[in-house]
C-alpha cells in the first residue's frame, strides 16, 4: 500500500500550520514535512493544532522542495490556479487516488506538496512535482484555505487505505517509478529538451500517469533503446 507525506512549503501563518496538523491527525497522518516554515511552535501554531501538537513536534524541517520530495515515486503538487504556464494538465484529487491505488505496486512513495497561503508554488517548484492536482470549485472566490486543503486531500488519501508515512528519505532509490523518470529525463535532455518547455514537463507528467504495467513495459524499451544506442 502507498504511503502518503504532506509538504507544506513555506507556510506563513502559524496558525495555518497548526490546523493543517489537525485536519492530518484528525485522518490518521502524524507525519508533515516544512519546507523554510514560520514558528510552527508557536502558541498560535499548537492552539490551531488542539491535540495534535506532536505532529508539529516532529516536524521534518528541510530548507527547500527538493530536499523534501528526494526519492519519491509520486510528487503532487496543488494548485488553485489552473492558468499556470508552467503544466497545461491538471487533475482533480479523486483521479489522483485512484491512479495510485491501481498502481501501488510502483508507487510505493507519494508527496502532496501545498503552497504558500498568498501565491502558492512557484513556477520552478511546479517543475519539481510529477502531476499537478486542483480541487474544482464553485466559485473563484472565497477559495479554500491551506488547512482545508490539506484536510481534503488528508481524507481522500485515508478513505483509500493510504498509510502515514515515515520520513521518505529511506526510500530505496531503484524503485521502478524513480529509475524510469530519471531514463526518460536523461533521454529527453540529450535530445536536447530544456525543463522549462511545456513538452518535457508534459511528456514527464503523462510517463507519471501511467500504469503499472506500462510503465515496466517503457522501462524494458528504455533499457533495449540504451543498448542499441551504445553498439
């Protein structure tokens, strides 16, 4: 079964951080990871965290997304803009759940990343994540905030049996998902494909929606695709 980490990166507002901690425990999760956080102790951070104040306790701290997300099969990141230039793909939460439950077998790992309260990720950090995941809304405005968010997402990922997970730094490094985006982005960057163009961050996010058994069947072409290259 995947095990699931929730990435808050640079949070602003104590309080924020506490009730994200709550709507976490609340769903079985204790494990949250701050990238460059506020005083997620503060007395507003635990008074928003009622009863969940080991969760900011044992905070993992990292001083940006790529420490963070180092290693894992499935990075999520959220957004409320789907007008970004930097990925044209979004998906709503209950197609990501579903994704991973039918492919858990290679997605052993997964990120959900949230952004800052007033401007979410950046471009760059967008780059950073696999699939990028908006929840649809009525209304422009009032949007949900970063507490409710991770609440709904929380909840969808505990309704499909998702487990909490330890720090995601131990995860092996070989896994199928891993290996696989790191041949494609190895590929893609010798045919000199630049990060920044829409049609790498493309390419890698439909290789990251693929299922199991497609994604061994590329990675056995990859392999073949080397081979030949090298004769």
């Amino acid at each position: 079964m995947s095990e699931i980490q929730f990435v808050l990166v640079e949070p602003a507002v104590a309080g924020n951080v506490g009730a994200c901690a709550r709507a976490l425990k609340t769903m079985g999760y204790s494990h949250l990871t701050l990238v460059n956080p506020c005083d997620h102790l503060s007395v507003e951070a635990k008074t928003l965290a009622h009863g969940s104040h080991d969760v900011l306790e044992k905070a993992r701290l990292v001083d940006n997304l790529q420490k963070a997300i180092e290693n894992v099969d499935l990075v999520i990141g959220t957004t409320a803009n789907i007008h970004r230039k930097a990925r044209k793909d979004f998906y709503n939460p209950e197609q990501i759940m579903e994704h991973i439950s039918k492919n858990n077998d290679t997605i052993k790992t997964v990120a959900i990343v949230f952004g800052r309260e007033e401007s979410g990720l950046s471009n760059e950090e967008i780059r950073m994540c696999d699939i990028l995941s908006s929840i649809p809304i009525k209304t422009r405005f009032p949007s949900l905030n970063l507490a409710q968010s991770v609440m709904l997402y929380a909840y969808l990922c505990a309704r499909s049996g998702f487990r909490d997970s330890e720090i995601l730094q131990d995860t092996p490094k070989d896994s199928v998902r891993t290996v696989l985006k790191k041949q494609v982005a190895e590929i893609l960057q010798k045919l000199e494909f630049k990060k920044e163009e829409n049609i790498y961050n493309l390419m890698m996010e439909r290789l990251n929606m693929t299922g199991s058994d497609d994604a061994h069947l590329i990675l056995s072409f990859l392999k073949r695709l080397k081979g030949f290259l090298k004769s």
